[in-house]
C-alpha cells in the first residue's frame, strides 16, 4: 500500500509511469571549470558534454513520529469502541461505488470481495474480537484506498528558511486525480515546467509556485490537495543581483533583426561564429585580451549572460506587477520597447545555449532549478516568445527594411475565448462570435484591443495567476456593450468579479466564486466560475472587489508535510497485528436527505469603513453575503474568510474502513449546522491572538511562541457535512464554512468514501469535510439562473 519513496532528487521518484516521462540521466563531469561565478550563481563544469552544478540539497523524508502511541483498543480488556458513526448497529445501506468484481465459478468470495459486497464490517469469517496480520489488514483495509505523501525542499540559493512543500496522492493516473483537467491547449500556459518534458506537470518542477497545473480541482470552486499544501510554502525569495555588468548598446533593428535569426537557432556547428556575435555585438568578453582563455565555450558563455542579466536595471518578471508582457513589448514608449526587446535578446541567447544540443537533459535540469528567480523568469519569457511569435523582415529600399510580427498561436487562442465565452454561457455571444471573425475591416484587430489582448493573442503568457485575467479581459474587449464598466479587472486584485446582464462571474481566488461553485448549472474554467446567480445590489454591469480576511486554518510547517503518510496511514500507526476492532465503515446518510434549503438572495454592502474615493468607473471593495430560505426562516451567511475548498482524491471500490484514531462528528446539513459557531474550539485549533493593529504585540508573540502547535496537532476532530442531495444544500456548507473562516475538503460520495474523505482532512489539516452529489439530476442547465 505504501511502497518506499526514493530521497528527494529533482530527477528520481517512485511513482507510476502515467505520472509523466522519466528523464535521462546525466554522466558526471570529470572536470571542474576554474571560472566561478559570482554569487550566488552555481560553479559550471568545463566542457559541451555536461553542466555540472553544486550537489542541490535533499529533501528531508527521514520518517518522523510525531503521533503520540497508540494503544489499540481490540488489545484492551472488554475494550469499548468509539464511534462517530453510532457503530454497526445503526450502519446504513450504502450504495456501491463500483460494481463487485464477479467471484471465480465453484469458489467462495474471498473476505476483501465479500466486505465489498456487503458494506459490513468485519467481513464474512471474522468476528469483532479478531485481529489481523498485516498481510490481512494490508489487503482488507489499504486495497483501493486514498493514500497520501508529503515532500518539502529547501529553495535553492535562498537565505536558511525559504521551503516549498508538496504532496502526491499514490496510484495517480489520468482517471483517477483530484485536478480539472484543461479544457483547451492554450489554458496550459497557465504553468511551464522548463525542467523536463513540455508535458510533464510534476509540480515540484514548474516555474511558478505553486504548480498552477494544481490549481483547479475537477469540481467548479474547489483546488487540490498538492496546490492547497504548496500554499504553505515560501513564496519566491528576495532578489539578489551579482553586480553591475553592464550590455553593449545596441539598435532596436539589430536586435529584431538577431531574433529572427534566433528562430532557426544558434549555429552551433560554427562556435567561431557564436563567440564573434555575442562578444563583438552583445556583451564583452573578461578574458578578450588573453588569445588562451577567450570564452569560446558554451558553459563561460552561459556564466557571462547570467551575468549581464542579473543587472538590477532590466525588468523583474519575477515580480506579478511585470508578468503583462504586452505592456512591454507592445508599448508606445519606445525607451521601454527597445529595453525589453533586448533583455529579450540576451535571454533568448541564454536560452538557446543553455539548451544546446549537447546538453544533456539531467545537465539543464540541474542548471535551471540553481538559477535565480530573475534569471528563470528572462528564461521563461524567451521560451514564451520563441514558441509563439515570428519576425517578419521586409526590404522597402536598398537601406531601409520593415520588422513586422506574425502571431503563430493567435488560431488557438481564439478558439480557447470561443470555448471560454461559451462555457461560461457569456450573455452577448453573437456579438463575440461576430468579432472573433474579424470579417469587419472597420473593426480594431483582436490583438490590438488592448495590451491584455495582446498578451492572450499572441500566446506570450507568463505561467501563473496572470492567465484566467488575460482571457477575461480579452472576452471582454471582443464584446463593444460592456462599455467601460468592465475595463478595472486585474490579476493584482484576484478577489474580483463583475456583474453582466443577469449573470455574475467569479475569479477562481474570490471567495464568492469558491462558494457559488457548487450551485446549479455553475462552471469553472480557465481560472473563472460562472455563470452565477444574479445580484440587484450591483449595476447591471459593474465590476467589484470583495473583502475577504485570510482563512483561520494554521499554516502547515515543514513537519507536518513529511509526517503526512505516517498520520494518514489507513492501518494507523504499523504493529504487528491490527485488532478488528479498531476499525469501523463511517457512510453518510443517502435516504434521509433534505430538500429545503434555496439561496434567496446574493446581497453586497460597501464597506463602511472606506473612505476611498476611486477614480470614475474603478470598482468599490463590498462586503458579500448568501441570505438561505429554510422552513419560512432565512439564514444569511457572510462570506467573510478566503478559505479553500480541496476536491477529495478519488478512491477505489469503497467504502473503506476508518481507523479510530480518527475521529469525526457526523451532522446533516439542516440539523444544527446553522447554529454552530465553535467548531474551530471543538476541533482543536489554536485561536490567533486578537489585537488592534495587524501584527500581535510583544506578549502576545511570546505566548504563541510558547504554546505554538504544529497545525496537524491543532486538528483533533473532523466535521463531517452531509451535503447531499441538491446542489445548495453544497453552497450552504460552503457558505458556513466561508462564514467561520474553516476550509475544507469536498467529496463527492460517487467517487470517494468517507472514510478517505476524513483521511485527506487529516491530512490537509483541516477540520471540515463536506460530502456531496454534486446535485441531482434533474437539476440541468435549463434552470441556471439567468437562463429560464
């Protein structure tokens, strides 16, 4: 069930083939380059064969205990069991997740076949006083379960403190994931990974972190486990630049004029060649005056432009604030139009070299992951750039010539807005359809529209949070009755979203658009969630920003990401035998299921305390609530923290058994939910220390330093939430759990049990587990608000 992971090593992990290709090893250097770089850049080897890097630090996966022990009670004297459930007695029938595999002819069910059947614990020939070996408990109890894996890994080349965190799910493969799959080629430029294979998604490599790959869970509103975990880590670490080296000055028609060249490649059949250009045109040469030691080769070629690069005037695009880079490119100050196309230039040299046919794989995987933020980011946008654009150089006369640019992607792009536009059921489709045709030579050019467009068109997309902006406001630009209501969305206030005729639509980062996923009819794409329900407290088309406060979920540490498999094992903690006991079948209540809770009204109230006072048309910060009809009374709920929902990683041919040491308090959705304000007291958490300014006095730091739990300590019991039936029955538990600031994990019941459902919790650190459909059936598209 948990077979042994190899130590962290960027290239080495034990999991399935379906994960993604593995990539070829390297051969060792056997020299060293007597060249070292300035801080912090990595020592190169000599040599085309091999980039040889300083060892990267491995993760620690030493197995930490960190479960105090427990005793089981099937070894006790007339043990008593506990229950959240009620216990058998009270088991309920529980509809098969996956029909039972048909026993062979003239045998009887094997005991793992007859518990599949059944439901019951303990199957057919053990009695609750038994216990099992581990080869019988490995099979009964860990077959076809979620099993879940945490990774952390120091940043590298960052000051002592700087972690990213992970987590796997074991058995992962395309049919069984807890990610959205993406819907058009074009949305995975929302992450690169230049590491490995263009489609390779391990997230550990990609470029942004977190792995946006992770982002979106399969249901609308909902983000993984792994991108939920990476959250907890370090963002991107402070700039270090190495010094002041200084490029060569260069014409912009020179410069375009060399990345058009660039689109072939670099002539490395002529090194010659490579060395004149980059040293006589580009940058200089340190050892020019010495004929012996000139940088003739490719590794002090790549030390040199790192060099360059790492200059604090070129633009960070590290930073969110750069990552539009049509702003740049396609800016009418010429100044900043000729500095980034020859940042782009030396990147673009970089690149190229640094993925020299020579090179291999393991080598300029190495490299790339002892980079600096600053140096990836040029390598990103140079990546980005070659793939989607092409320079088109004209002849008007024997001394002048014309650059113009071709857009290679702009036909996918614009069957993803298509896609986009109507998947989000966008209320003016004709007149997008009509645009995106560009039949009307009267009409702007769709890349021209704005440097949004522009972006989106050409496919020079960073990876990241920049994307699902991108195309909305592109969406938005195709269609001329938005006016400029709609023109203040940005990915620098991702708590965002607007009303359009008799729709609302949410940013995938607003807490309004993680709640009012699970409603009826509602989608998630490209970063969006839409079409809503519809708000008069806003214009018919107006643009907001929602106030959201930060979750109250503590903040997962170092050890409780690699104690993650230990705390989640199904068996419990490893023994020798395992008491039958100790273990029960936790399922929700499928028959008695209400029928009576609807969202009445979606309100939004300014902010009272704002004393803003924006520019014409910019948009106001709100407050937002979901008032719920119930029996003739109305719950309001605000949605007042910015918590995650984790889509539940699918299981195999449930139910399984829980373990005891796994506590959880069953409640249906009508029956005391509403009135339940302490449920982070009843589950352990650690209240944060309240004070008038943002950050804690003196006092109270020492005292959360002297009473500080790990966060997997400060949850004790789980609340599990059955939300089945219609679809806000969901949004009211979400709305809940917005309200008192709990993130939690959503299973749908067809394809996850409870039992792994509360597993993951523990293994998220978090305290709420909301069970669903995900509807009903009879709830289809005709009935989304908007569209009667």
């Amino acid at each position: 069930m948990n077979p042994e992971f190899a130590h962290w090593d960027h290239g080495k992990h034990h999991y399935e083939s379906k994960w993604g290709a593995r990539l070829p090893e390297a051969h060792a250097s056997p020299c060293a380059l007597p060249y070292a770089f300035p801080e912090p850049f990595p020592q190169l080897a000599t040599g085309f064969q091999q980039l040889q890097l300083a060892k990267v630090p491995r993760t620690r996966t030493t197995p930490v205990v960190s479960r105090t022990r427990i005793t089981r009670h099937g070894s006790q004297p007339n043990p008593v069991r506990p229950s959240s459930s009620g216990g058998e007695a009270n088991m309920i029938p529980y509809r098969s997740l996956a029909p039972p595999r048909r026993s062979e002819s003239y045998s009887h069910p094997t005991p793992l076949e007859d518990f599949r059947n059944s439901r019951r614990w303990p199957p057919k020939g053990y009695r609750q006083e038994d216990a099992l070996n581990p080869g019988e408990a490995e099979d009964l109890i860990c077959a076809g379960a979620s099993s879940f894996k945490g990774y952390w890994d120091v940043v590298p080349n960052a000051p002592a403190g700087y972690d990213r965190f992970y987590a796997v799910m074991e058995a992962e493969h395309q049919s069984r994931t807890d990610r959205a799959p993406f819907q058009q080629q074009a949305y995975r430029d929302i992450s690169l990974n230049m590491t490995g294979a263009s489609d390779s998604q391990f997230p550990w490599l990609s470029q942004e972190q977190p792995c946006m790959a992770y982002a979106f869970g399969k249901s609308a509103g909902t983000t993984t486990l792994n991108y939920w975990v990476s959250k907890s880590g370090s963002s991107g670490p402070p700039a270090q630049f190495a010094g002041d080296t200084k490029p060569r000055k260069i014409k912009l028609l020179q410069i375009l004029d060399r990345l058009q060249r660039l689109e072939s490649g670099l002539n490395e059949d002529d090194p010659e060649e490579m060395y004149h250009y980059l040293y006589s045109t580009l940058i200089e040469d340190p050892e020019r005056f010495d004929e012996e030691h000139r940088h003739i080769r490719i590794d002090q070629q790549i030390a040199d432009l790192i060099t360059v690069l790492s200059n604090p005037h070129w633009i960070d695009f590290s930073l969110p604030r750069n990552q539009v880079v049509a702003k740049f490119f396609d800016s009418p100050d010429q100044r900043k139009k000729q500095e980034f196309f020859h940042q782009l230039l030396l990147s673009a040299e970089l690149y190229l070299r640094i993925h020299s046919r020579n090179h291999t794989d393991k080598a300029k995987r190495k490299l790339i992951m002892q980079l600096p933020p600053i140096i990836t980011w040029d390598l990103a946008v140079a990546q980005r750039w070659l793939e989607n654009m092409e320079i088109t150089k004209t002849r008007t006369s024997s001394t002048q010539s014309t650059f113009s640019f071709e857009l290679k992607s702009k036909h996918r792009q614009i069957e993803a807005l298509r896609v986009f536009a109507k998947t989000l059921k966008w209320p003016n489709m004709d007149e997008i359809e009509f645009i995106l045709e560009e039949q009307d030579m009267k009409e702007k050019a769709l890349e021209d529209r704005s440097a949004d467009a522009m972006s989106w068109f050409s496919g020079i997309i960073l990876p990241g949070k920049t994307l699902p902006w991108l195309i909305m406001n592109s969406l938005i630009d195709c269609d001329r009755d938005t006016g400029d209501a709609l023109n203040h969305l940005s990915h620098m206030h991702p708590a965002s979203g607007f009303q359009y005729r008799a729709n609302t639509y949410w940013s995938s980062q607003c807490i309004v658009g993680k709640v009012l996923g699970a409603a009826r009819g509602v989608k998630q794409i490209a970063g969006w969630v839409g079409p809503c329900i519809y708000t008069p407290d806003l214009k018919r088309t107006e643009c907001v920003k929602v106030k959201q406060y930060e979750s109250l979920d503590p903040r997962l540490a170092s050890i409780d990401v690699e104690s993650m498999d230990q705390r989640t094992n199904p068996l419990g903690p490893i023994d020798t035998s395992y008491p039958v006991d100790d273990y029960e079948v936790p399922m929700p209540d499928t028959e008695d299921v209400t029928d009576l809770i609807r969202m009445e009204k979606l309100s939004f109230k300014p902010m009272k305390a704002s004393t803003e006072s924006p520019r014409s048309g910019a948009p106001l910060t709100f407050d937002a609530a979901i008032s719920f009809a119930c029996g003739g009374e109305s719950w309001p709920m605000g949605l007042r923290y910015d918590v995650d929902f984790i889509h539940a990683f699918p299981c195999h041919q449930g139910p399984h058994v829980l373990f005891y040491d796994f506590p959880y308090k069953a409640i249906k959705i009508d029956d005391g939910l509403v009135d339940m304000h302490d449920w982070g007291h009843q589950s352990g958490r650690t209240p944060r220390p309240t004070s008038s300014k943002s950050s804690p006095g003196k006092k109270a730091v020492v005292l959360v330093n002297e009473d500080k739990k790990s966060a997997h300590e400060q949850v004790t019991n789980v609340l599990a939430i059955e939300a089945l039936g219609v679809s806000d029955n969901e949004v009211f538990a979400r709305a809940w759990c917005a309200h008192h600031g709990h993130s939690a994990i959503v299973a749908n019941v067809k394809e996850t049990c409870m039992a792994c459902a509360i597993r993951e919790a523990y293994a998220a650190c978090v305290s709420v587990v909301i069970l669903t459909e995900g509807g009903i059936v009879k709830e289809n598209d005709t009935e989304v608000y908007g569209y009667a």
